[in-house]
C-alpha cells in the first residue's frame, strides 16, 4: 500500500446554532472521507458552494477546530496524539495562507518582522544573519525580495504582493502540507492567475503539496491534480480533476461544471440558511435530492452510498451520471 500523506477518516464536525432550546444543530462536516498520497506533490481542490463545510474542514486539518467524530492521519501519525505528535511538528509540517493577506499582518509591526520571528521561534536559522539568507531566498521564489519588503507595514503593500509574502512565510518551514483557504478571493483579478500559477511552481519546487479550497471553478480547473466536491457537509464527489470536470458523476458536480464563471467570479456567499438549506443538512437521505432532476423515490428516502468508479474516482449517488451514460450508449 503507497504511503499517505494526509489521510481523513470518517470526520465529522456539529455546530449549534441559536439558543439551546430553539436551537438547532447544523453537521457541518459530515463523515468526509478523503487522501493524499506521500509518493508526489499534489494539489486536491476542495470546491462548492458558501456553506457547504469547506472552511470547517480546512480549520480541522490545521487543528483550530477538533473534530467531534473521525481521525485525521499525517504521514501516519495521528493528530489526536498530542503526546508523540507534539506542536512544533505540526507547525513545521503543516502551514496555512489565508483568504484575506491584509488581516495576517498587523498593520502595527513591519511585515519582515512576521518572517524574522516565524525563522527565529522556529528554529530554521541559528541566527539574525542565517534567518536574512533564508527569507531572502524564499521571498524571491515568490518574485520579491528582503530588499523590498524590510521595514514596510501591509497597507504599502498591494494585496497580491502582501498574499506573496504570505506564501512565503509558510514555505519557510519547507512544509510538507500548505492549506490554502480562498487564497485569490481579495486579490485583484488581473493577479489572481499569477498566484495560481505561483501555487504550481512551488507544488514541483518545494516537494509541497496544496489543499485549495475556492469557490473558483476556473482556478482550480487550472490548478488542480484532484477535486473533492462537497454539498451540505457531505464530499459527494472525489476523483482526478479533469477526469471530474469533464465528465462529472454527480448531479450536483454536473450542475456546477455547467455553470463555470470567468476567472475571478465565484457563488454568491449567504451567512444565514435560507429554511431548505437548514432542512438539507439534517436529511438522512441524499441532501441534493430535493433539487436534482435526476432523482427518485429512492433518491428521497434511501442514503446514497459511496461508489468506487475506477481510476482513483468515487461519488456519493445511487445513479452516478457516468453509469446512466453507459446504459445509454
């Protein structure tokens, strides 16, 4: 069996929302099955709609949230073992870059200092002088320098050069595991392809693979090795990416496939659940049957099961798209 770099079993994450006697519980992340092999840098894109679990998975992967059911597995080690896996190995092995780069740095402290103190408390330079040698050289694999960052504060930054220098400060640990949650979502869209683009270069560089997470259809069609669709908290589609893209599986992945933007556009976000979405996340049948065309009685009152579809691909349907093509052919 390959070795796995990240492996996720079964997790599962519950929130309440409201008071404790009118509230309700909304299963945000619901029993999300998925892997990264450790053989090959990759970047596995983790798309849907506002809502549908990708931040919360993302927030369990980088340990903000701990997961009410499953395991999460890095290079074998559970994340659970706090004794054995300790935090500085998690830091070094595992780094995030954020949606918005001006909220990760103060705009009271000059942004080096951010990369000084992350080289420096980490220890990856023994010294002031090793740590300029480190910063310098990883800032220029981003397109800057020390040069032209020292002593600058976020807001004399655009936000493609200030998003750069947070790229940076996670490949100085040279980690094995970037997760990247909307990382083009406040950048200009004249720049969005240019960290996109960054992204693979760095995937072949570093040896560093990436969970994108991203609302951008066209971006992670671009960018993606793999593609995990989820819906309502649920991953209803896992598989290659142009595999996916071209020839979706799923009813849901068909109808977000038929609706890619131009770069840079994405789905409209909602905070609150409008009452069927609410609805949706508590079914115990499929949570897409209520508005897919292709559904039956089964569809409403049966839990779809995971298909294994060959070719590393697998989708949560009693009637995969790609079955129904067959017969038909």
């Amino acid at each position: 069996m390959a070795e796995k770099l990240l492996e996720i079993k079964n997790l599962s994450k519950v929130f309440r929302i409201g008071g404790m006697l009118l509230g309700k519980k909304i299963r945000a992340v619901d029993k999300v099955s998925l892997e990264i092999a450790a053989d090959k840098p990759v970047i596995l894109s983790i798309v849907g709609e506002s809502g549908c679990g990708k931040s919360t998975l993302c927030k369990m992967i980088l340990r903000v949230h701990k997961p009410d059911e499953g395991e999460i597995y890095l290079n074998g080690q559970n994340y659970a073992d706090r004794k054995h896996y300790k935090s500085l190995n998690f830091r070094l092995d595992v780094q995030p870059i954020f949606q918005n780069p001006y909220e990760s740095f103060s705009s009271r402290k000059p942004v080096d200092s951010y990369l000084f103190n992350t080289a420096l408390r980490l220890n990856l330079a023994k010294n002031r002088e090793e740590a300029e040698k480190l910063i310098d050289q990883t800032l220029r694999d981003v397109g800057l320098s020390l040069e032209t960052v020292r002593g600058k504060y976020n807001a004399q930054f655009s936000g493609g050069e200030l998003q750069r220098v947070s790229i940076a400060r996670a490949l100085l640990t040279k980690p094995k595991l970037i997760i990247a949650d909307e990382p083009v979502a406040a950048i200009d869209a004249s720049m969005k392809m240019n960290i996109v683009n960054l992204f693979k270069e760095l995937k072949e560089k570093y040896k560093v693979s990436f969970i994108y997470i991203t609302h951008d259809l066209s971006t992670a069609y671009y960018i993606s090795d793999y593609i995990a669709t989820l819906y309502r908290g649920k991953m209803i589609e896992y598989g290659p990416a142009k595999a996916i893209m071209d020839t979706p599986a799923h009813p849901y992945t068909e109808l977000l496939m038929n609706a890619i933007p131009r770069v840079g556009d994405k789905w409209k976000e909602e905070v609150a659940l409008p009452d069927m979405e609410d609805k949706e996340y508590s079914q115990q049948f499929c949570k897409f049957a209520t508005r897919c065309s292709y559904a039956t009685e089964r569809c409403r009152s049966v839990p779809p099961p995971i298909k294994e579809l060959g070719n590393e691909r697998k989708v949560l349907c009693h009637y995969p798209l790609i079955e129904q093509r067959t017969e038909a052919e």
